[in-house]
C-alpha cells in the first residue's frame, strides 16, 4: 500500500524554523514505521535523523509523536496509522535535529529522585530476599525503558518544563514500594515539593503514551498518598 | 494494583511542606464547597423566590448566626479554593520572573481584599429598619 508520510523537519544548522516534509512510500501493512522511516532514510532522503537502536520496543530510542501521541516507532504497524501518517519529534523536549530530541534533561530528573538501591542497616551477608507479593507491589515501574514518551505527552511539562515528570515518579515508586529498599522517606520528601508529584493534575496523557503499558497516573498517585498519608512500611 | 498506604511507613518530614498542604487542602475544600453550594443555591434559587431575597431577606437571615458563620466559611473557603488554584495556574504557565511576581500579587491582593470585605461585611451587618421595605420574608 501506499502512504503518505508527513515528517517535521528541523536542522538548526540550515533552517529558522521547523518546517514539514512529505514522502510517498510503498508499504507492506505488516511492516513497522520504523522500516518507513529507514526506507526513507535509505532509499529517498538520507539526510531524515532519527533515533532506533533495538527496533523491537525493549530500548526506548526511537518513541516519537506519531498522528498526535507517543509511540515507538518500532511497535507501531503501518496498517494501523491510516493512509497518512503525521510524525514530529515529541513535545516538552529541545529538538536537536528532525526526530531527535535532548533527553539531558529528561535524565537528569531521572537521577534527582535517586534510581538506586539505598540502605542505612549492615549488607545482610546473603541476598535480600523478598516475597513474590512484595516484588508485586512495585513491578509495573520496573518495566520502565526511560523512552521518554510520558514525560513528553504531559501537558504539566509542556506547560512547566521544570518540572520532574512522570517518568521519574514511576522510578522513584519503583524504589519507594521495595521493601528492600531504606531511602523512601529521602525520596518522599524530594517528590514532596512544588516541582514533584503535585504537578501532576491526572490528564492520563502518560499512561496512554507508554509502550510497556505501565499505568503511569496510577503510580504518581500511589506516591501522592504515600507523601499524605505515610509510605510503605520498611523492611 | 492500588496499594492503600498502612500509614506506618516513611513519610517526609512535615511542618514546611506547603505544597503537600496545598494540595490536601484542594482536596477537602472542593468537598465542604460542592456541599456548601449547593445548600447556599438551594436557598438561595430554589426554596425562596429569588424576587423574595431582598434586604430584608438577607437582614432576617443574619439575625441567625448559624448563616453568618455559614457565609462566611463559604466565603473563605471559595477565596482560598480559588486563588490557589490560580496561584497554580500562574505557577504552571507564566514562565517570565516579572510577570509572575505582579500576578501572584495581585492575586494575592485580591485575596486579602475580598476576605476583608466580606469578614467585615458579616461581622458588622446590623439591619437598618428603615431600609427593610416591604415584607417578602422566607417561609
């Protein structure tokens, strides 16, 4: 089949503003839109920038705003875009050039609500063990692959791009809700101020753009109760 | 999975968290509002004539301090539910320092000035006899 595909384009280096693209690409239905795009890339026009590493939706490079929502490019089929389909780089992020956005910003929140196991008691000596019904209880934030793609369907950071944004709270759930873990009070209070949980006003935008289907909104508002009401219990 | 928190675990240390407040506080107001306004309106558009409250209506029903304390929740509390959350507005999507500054101000402002008013307005009403006119009182 044949399709349009529509592209924003932007090269900081030669134009003054973003501008739109349009390429007419053959098509199989099963193929995914990251083989249109390197179809273009390869075939038509080589100078499209774009972001793919794994191309099967585990590393999170290639989410990109496809018809008006995040999606990764790899996991999306083009039997299901209709026959035009609209591709810019996400909202609330620096566009470097075409498709690829500045996440530093995006990590750096990342790491400011401390994504790593902390302790306060003496290393046990054997592994830290822990129930199936306690590993239940934070496992939809472990399948986070920091694409980005909530953060950058937020309204609350188009509005406010201070802000710490979804995808942070979902990590710091990760570790607030481990019972292994001892710095939930730390992260609590980190998550606690103007620029943590309480941007959040449940739009839902983030739990419909995941790839992995982590119920985003649902996560920041465990943590929202947490802060009010007290957090797990610890270990 | 929604985990309801046991309330024994780590919370963060309270005492200078306004925002934490600040958004508990949205959660309680907006619930005693939606009920208080709805009595308020229900008097106010449904059991009485809305020709009927008059002068006299209002001065008949702040000879009861039950209506004054009730106004005047209603008025603090519809203030401060309100000019929060156009503080957050302004937070949210004026980025300029300037701007931000003169519009937390003003909101700021209005706040105190319509509290003030009203407060004193409640606490000072004595009906004027003269002024009371022809009888549409409540039923």
């Amino acid at each position: 089949m044949n399709i349009l595909v529509r592209i924003k384009r932007y090269d900081p280096e030669r134009d003054a503003k973003p501008y739109w693209d349009e390429f007419r690409v053959d098509v199989e239905p099963i193929d995914r839109l990251l083989d249109t795009l390197n179809t273009i890339k390869w075939t038509m026009d080589g100078t499209l920038t774009y972001r793919r590493s794994c191309a099967h939706g585990v590393c999170g490079s290639d989410a990109m705003r496809i018809n008006g929502r995040n999606r990764l490019a790899c996991k999306v089929l083009m039997r299901d875009v209709g026959k035009k389909v609209t591709i810019e780089p996400m909202l609330g992020y620096s566009v470097i050039k075409d498709l690829v956005i500045d996440m530093d910003r995006f990590f750096d929140k990342y790491r400011s609500i401390k994504p790593y196991l902390i302790t306060h008691d003496n290393e046990p000596g054997t592994e830290r063990l822990q129930s199936p019904e306690q590993r239940a209880i934070y496992d939809e934030g472990t399948k986070c692959i920091l694409c980005g793609a909530c953060t950058g369907s937020c309204p609350s950071i188009w509005g406010n791009p201070d802000w710490v944004g979804p995808a942070s709270i979902v990590n710091a759930h990760r570790f607030i809700f481990d019972s292994r873990d001892q710095g939930g009070a730390e992260r609590l209070n980190l998550l606690s101020n103007k620029d943590g949980v309480w941007r959040c006003r449940t739009i839902f935008n983030c739990a419909d753009a995941c790839p992995r289907n982590i119920p985003v909104t649902d996560l920041i508002e465990q943590v929202k109760r947490a802060i009010v009401y007290g957090g797990p219990e610890e270990a | 999975m929604l985990r309801i928190s046991t309330g024994r675990g780590p919370r963060p240390a309270m005492g200078s968290n306004f925002e934490t407040f600040s958004w508990y506080y949205f959660r309680v107001s907006g619930a005693v509002l939606l009920i208080m306004v709805l009595v308020h309106l229900f008097i106010m558009h449904v059991s009485n004539d809305v020709s009927c409250t008059t002068y006299a209506f209002v001065a008949a029903r702040y000879s009861n301090i039950f209506w004054r304390v009730f106004d005047w929740l209603l008025l603090t509390l519809a203030l401060t539910h309100g000019m929060n959350g156009l503080r957050i507005f302004i937070d949210d999507y004026v980025r300029k320092p300037g701007a931000r500054m003169w519009l937390m101000s003003i909101a700021a402002l209005l706040l105190l000035v319509f509290f003030m008013l009203g407060t004193i307005t409640l606490i000072t009403f004595q009906p004027v006899t003269s002024a009371l006119g022809a009888q549409c009182l409540p039923r």
